[in-house]
C-alpha cells in the first residue's frame, strides 16, 4: 500500500483507496457558551451521514425574528468540519455580529464522496431546515423571509450551487436572498495569470489535486463544478439569482477566479453583484485568524449586506 496523494498536516490517501484525515484543533458545542452565542450540533440525515451545527446569539438584541445564514465549509471537497475550531469562533462570532441564526452544514467528502454529493448533502440541509424549523427549539426565531447562503473556498463554490439547485427546484422550502461567497474555489483547465506565476507553483499543484479528487473520474477542470462558465443554466435561472456579494483576498491566487466569478454574474444578468477585496489577506485567512482585525472587518462587511436584503 502506497501513499498517493497527500495534504500534509490534512489528508493522506492511499493505493488502496483508503484515506486518513489530521483534523486541527476542534471544540465541541455548547448551550452555555460564555463568548456570546450558544451552539448546537445536530443531525441532518442519519443514513449518510451529514450533520450540522447551529450558533445563535445568546441575547439578541431585537425581539424580531432573526436571519438565517446556511454556511459551508471549504477544504477542496476533501476536508474541513464545522468543529473545527476556526470556523467555530469565525461563525459564532458572526452570528453576534450580525445578529442571525447560523447552520453550519458537514457535507460528505471526496475523494470517498465526489461531487456533485457535496452539492445534494448542501441542498439537503435547506430541506431539512425546512422540516425542522418548527420544532428545533434554536430555530425558533428564524424570519423565513431573509435566508442566506454562505460558504469559503469550496463551501463558496457550494453556496453557488445549491443556490442553482433552489432557483430550479420550485418547491425548495426556504427563499434564499442572498449570497456570500469567500474566496470562492473555482477553476478551470486554462490557467489564470496568477495561477501561472512561479509563487503560485506549490498551491496550484495543491489545487489541482483537490480537484482530481473531487470531480467525478474521467472528468477534467472542465467539469461544471469546477467551470461556472460551462454551467448550463437558462436566461430565467439567471433572471432569479439574489443578490450576490463576492469575498476576495488579494494575496489569494484564486483572487483572479472570484473577480471572473462576479464579472460572470453581471454578464448573466443578475443586478446585485458586490465585489469587496481584502487586500492584504490569504486564502481563508478567517479561518485560520478568527480574531483578527481583518476577520472583524469581513463580519462588518457580510453583516451590511444581510442588513440590505
């Protein structure tokens, strides 16, 4: 048995189709959290398995219904968790300062799971929010009229297509206003320029075995995961997207894929595209600082949008 693919510090897998994942520091939930928000982990679908956790701000400020943002996390379709403990300060944080309900969805992984399955375990989870919200005591609150998609690398990439599969399905149950997109993970088989310059050379070669290990076999960059370009949708699909604010960071080499992503939308016809740049940050650097200044900013920003729609 051989290693033939590795994330290192994340992911290993082997000739014999075996995969080890290293998660980083995770934390559990909590009802009793001290830091403003309580948390709540809970099972979407049992037979899969996807489950999620949900944050919700301990002392609202409004006694209005609040908000809900459905977010997915990143990791190339191959790792990542919402205990892990980056996403879980970044998100319920966020669900103080801006004041919504959170579910922060655990999707199946590639390379065990490849896609479109990231994409129908996400679409799932709107369906079972909608089963749930009456008898969930934490999403009591939620206002049904205001529901947001959000997601970082993949998870961004994900927010872009469940929020397709909801546009198409007329009996999804949630009305999606808007989405957010951090630092969204697409690609394609023609190289940005930033993809080619010789910095990029480690993180495109990391890249490019995310994606050998997530699209279905025999498919190549191409693929309509992967291309939003050769996603074939219909002028009354565009015609219906909500509103859309696009996250980039300007040391990102994929900052050139979420620029072509919103340039893409306005193309299409959708009218509310927003592109905001961080300019000094990596890839996911919420993440990885959940407390930083820029991390602040980027909740300030997000919590504007919501405010809008």
């Amino acid at each position: 048995m051989s290693l033939i693919a590795e994330a290192p510090n994340f992911l290993k897998l082997y000739s014999d189709g075996s995969v080890k994942r290293f998660d980083p520091e995770i934390v559990p939930a909590s009802l009793e959290s001290t830091k403003g928000y309580k948390s709540k982990d809970v099972i979407i679908d049992s037979s899969k398995p996807i489950t999620g956790r949900i944050f919700l701000p301990d002392y609202p400020t409004s006694s209005k219904k609040l908000p809900l943002l459905v977010y997915f996390h990143g990791g190339g379709f191959c790792i990542g968790s919402t205990t892990w403990l980056g996403y879980h300060n970044f998100l319920g944080d966020f669900s103080v300062t801006s004041q919504s309900i959170i579910l922060s969805v655990d999707y199946r992984l590639a390379p065990e799971h490849r896609l479109p399955i990231a994409y129908e375990d996400c679409y799932t989870s709107l369906e079972w929010l909608g089963d749930q919200v009456s008898c969930e005591p934490l999403l009591q609150q939620i206002d049904l009229t205001r529901v947001f998609l959000s997601g970082d690398s993949a998870g961004g990439n994900i927010a872009h297509h469940v929020a397709v599969k909801a546009i198409q399905n007329n009996e999804c149950p949630l009305k999606i206003k808007g989405l957010m997109l951090i630092h969204p993970y697409f690609g394609s088989e023609k190289r940005t320029k930033n993809e080619m310059a010789d910095e990029s050379i480690k993180d495109v070669a990391m890249n490019d075995m995310f994606w050998r290990l997530s699209i279905p076999e025999g498919l190549n960059r191409d693929y309509f995961g992967c291309n939003f370009e050769k996603t074939d949708l219909s002028t009354s699909v565009w015609s219906k997207f909500p509103a859309i604010g696009v996250y980039v960071a300007g040391k990102d080499f994929l900052k050139e894929r979420g620029v072509r992503y919103a340039e893409f939308l306005k193309k299409k016809g959708v009218k509310e595209v927003e592109l905001v740049e961080a300019k000094e940050e990596t890839h996911v650097f919420h993440v990885y600082y959940p407390e930083s200044c820029a991390t602040r900013l980027l909740q300030n920003q997000m919590s504007l949008f919501m405010e809008k729609y």
